[in-house]
C-alpha cells in the first residue's frame, strides 16, 4: 500500500468542504430548510449531515455541486452589492418577486426543488440587478 503524495488531493477534498460549508451558511440565513439545501445542492441526507459535521474534514463534490455553490456564492455576493442591510440581503430569496421571470414567486421557490436550470436563471436575474447582463 502506497501513499498519496499529492497534496492537493486531500487540500482539494478540505476545498469542497469549505465551499459547501460556506453555501451552508448563506442557505442558512436565507432561512432555507435542510430539505431546500439537500435539493439545491443534490447532496443526500446522509451527506449533507456529514458535511454538516464539525468532525467532517473533508468533502467530495462533483463538478455540478461545485458549479451549484458557485451559483449560490454569486447570488449572495450579487445581493451584498445591490443591499446595503442585512435584512435584504438574506430576506431577498423568501421575498415575491413581481418581474417577469418570477411571476409573484419567491427566487429560493423557484430553486428548492434542486433543478439546474432554476438555479441558473435566478442568478442571472439576480446579477442583472448589480449590473450584470442576461445573456
């Protein structure tokens, strides 16, 4: 039996776990529940609550749970810059939306279910109110 002499692997695997931690969060102040977050990010029960685990070191995520955080990062940073409270940066996503796109929805009612496709439109219309261009 040989060791891994790469770092990265297992500093890649403590990456996954930072991110998905921090997208944790941000879900947690959007007041989203563990089910939301299981769906949003497609991590299993039994996952998230690992990765939920201060005992946890590591995590193994697959590049479309890598590109879902980023999504949700970019979400967040999107409302930081458009608000200056607390209260609508992380009230934002429970709030209806009366634009076209959303219909009188909420965007996290649009993402909760987990679908990719959600999840991409609402941060794009999201970062259109910071400046950003749909595209």
């Amino acid at each position: 039996m040989t060791k891994s002499l790469n770092p990265a692997a297992k500093a890649g695997s403590h990456r996954d776990l930072i991110a998905v931690r921090a997208a944790m969060n941000i879900m947690d102040k959007w007041e989203c529940s563990a089910e939301q977050q299981q769906n949003i990010l497609q991590l299993s029960k039994a996952t998230f609550y690992k990765y939920r685990s201060k005992a946890t070191k590591t995590a193994s995520l697959s590049h479309d749970q890598l590109t879902r955080i980023s999504y949700l990062l970019n979400i967040h940073s999107a409302l930081r810059v458009v608000f200056s409270n607390p209260e609508n940066v992380y009230g934002f996503m429970t709030m209806s939306n009366n634009n076209p796109f959303f219909n009188g929805m909420t965007p996290l009612s649009l993402i909760e279910n987990g679908e990719f496709g959600h999840l991409h439109e609402v941060a794009k219309r999201i970062d259109v109110l910071r400046g950003g261009l749909v595209g």
